[in-house]
C-alpha cells in the first residue's frame, strides 16, 4: 500500500508537533518545582502566564488554519503561502513556551544557563523568519525576472533561493552559537530580527501592489508585519521605563496578541477576485 504525499506530510507534521509538545511538558515538567515557587512569590507572574498562554493560543490557532488550509489544496508543496506561513506561527508557537519557561525561571539559572537558554531561543528566532524570508524570495524574484532572464527558470530560481536561505541561517546561527556572552546576543537580536521583518513588510506591500498571494490579504498583512516590526522596536524602550519586570513581560504581550489578532485577520481574509 503507497503512502500519499499528502498523508506523509500529515504524519511528519503530526510527530514533528507531538515531540515538540512532550519536550515543552518534560521541561516544564522537570522543574516544576521552581515554576510553582516562581509562580507563587513573584509578583504579577500569574498575568504574565495568562497573556503568554493566550498569545500560544492565538499562534496555535492561525497555525491550524493555515495547515488546514494548506491539506485542503489539491496538491501540497513545501513552497506553497500556507504551510511556509504556518511553519512561522508553529516555530513562534514553541518560541513562546520557551519564553514562559524563561519567565518562570531566569532567577535561579546560572550565568551558563542563561547563555545557552538565550542561544536555544535565538536559535528558534533565526528558524522562525527563515520560511518568511523564503517566501519574500518568491516576490522578489516574480519582480525581478524580467531584468534577469535566468530567475524564469524553475530550477534555477529554486537552487538560488534555497542558497540564499541557507546563507542567511548559517551566518545567524554561527553568530548565535559563538556569540561569548549575553550582551553580545542582545545586540545580535536586532540584527536578526529587525532587517527581516523589514523585508516582510516591504515583501507583502509589493505583493499587494503587484496583486500577487491571493489566497491572502497582502495589504493587511502588510499593516500586522509593520506593527509586529514596531512593536519589537518598542519593546527595549518599554522594557527601559518599566523595568525587567512582569509590568514590561504583560505590556509587550498584549501589544503582540493585538498584532497578531491583525496578522491572522489578513490570513483569514481572502483576496478579492
């Protein structure tokens, strides 16, 4: 008996998720203990874990829909808008429980620990964009082609971006992963970070302008992308006024939960034909 293609990437997908999910809970798990200490004496963590828990909430949702909407298409592609977009919001999905894990247990993490969570989470970062970047690539091109009559060739056009993706997370993994200490990942988070998100947003308003994506809504996701790219601007300069505190971790939360809500609605919403 064959296997569809559409099932093997059901399965792929199903275990990828359900490891993803038994690592999050043996981590939790694990430490238990000095999550309920957390959770008990440090003031405001019971908001900060509701407005994170709603943000996964948010993020697991838009990813469903996404896959969803991808198995229902006739055929599935690993290019195709709905599953590089779904693969953003599952990676940012796990990104958020790791944040929360961080929230609860910084305190008492040594100055090793510390660094190798911050790397495991700015590892997740420089994956999260990765599909973003790869679909950006797609629209550059498509605006590009006429110029450089060898970006109309399939194998070509593929070969190229799959390179330049691959170039792009090396380099930011191995600034990641040798970066000596924490100040140097801070200032490594903007560099990752910011550049990318301009690039979605100029990428979705030059869809929107040459009426491409039409299984989503360019303009809007135009609008969200700007608002997530302003609200990573913002948070140092929320973080200064309010301090590391759970006042900052709640703020920076329920501005992303708005933005996402905006993100999923240009999702959610088709191109009119």
């Amino acid at each position: 008996m064959t296997i569809s293609k559409k099932t093997t990437f059901k399965i792929i997908l199903f275990s990828s998720v359900c490891l993803g999910i038994i690592g999050v809970l043996l981590l939790f798990l694990l430490n238990s203990s000095l999550i309920i200490t957390a959770f008990r004496d440090v003031e405001g963590m019971f908001q900060v874990t509701l407005v994170i828990l709603i943000r996964i909430i948010i993020l697991s949702i838009t990813t469903f829909y996404l896959l969803k909407k991808w198995f229902k298409q006739e055929a599935q592609y690993l290019s195709d808008i709905p599953f590089l977009l779904s693969l953003f919001f599952l990676i940012l999905t796990f990104g958020k429980a790791i944040d929360l894990f961080w929230n609860f247990t910084f305190n008492t993490l040594n100055e090793f620990l510390v660094l190798l969570f911050l790397k495991i989470r700015f590892i997740t970062i420089v994956l999260e964009v990765a599909p973003l970047i790869y679909l950006g690539l797609e629209i550059l091109f498509f605006r590009l082609e006429d110029r450089y009559q060898k970006l109309k060739n399939n194998d070509y056009r593929d070969k190229l971006r799959f390179f330049i993706i691959l170039l792009v997370v090396f380099i930011e993994l191995t600034g990641v992963i040798i970066a000596p200490e924490n100040n140097m990942l801070a200032i490594l988070l903007p560099v990752i970070v910011i550049p990318s998100l301009i690039g979605i947003v100029y990428i979705f308003f030059l869809a929107y302008r040459l009426k491409r994506l039409s299984v989503v809504k360019p303009k809007i996701l135009t609008i969200g992308f700007f608002l997530y790219l302003i609200s990573n601007i913002l948070r140092p300069v929320i973080q200064k006024i309010f301090g590391d505190n759970a006042t900052y971790i709640t703020l920076a939360e329920l501005i992303d939960i708005f933005v996402f809500l905006v993100i999923f609605l240009g999702l959610y919403k088709k191109t009119s034909s």
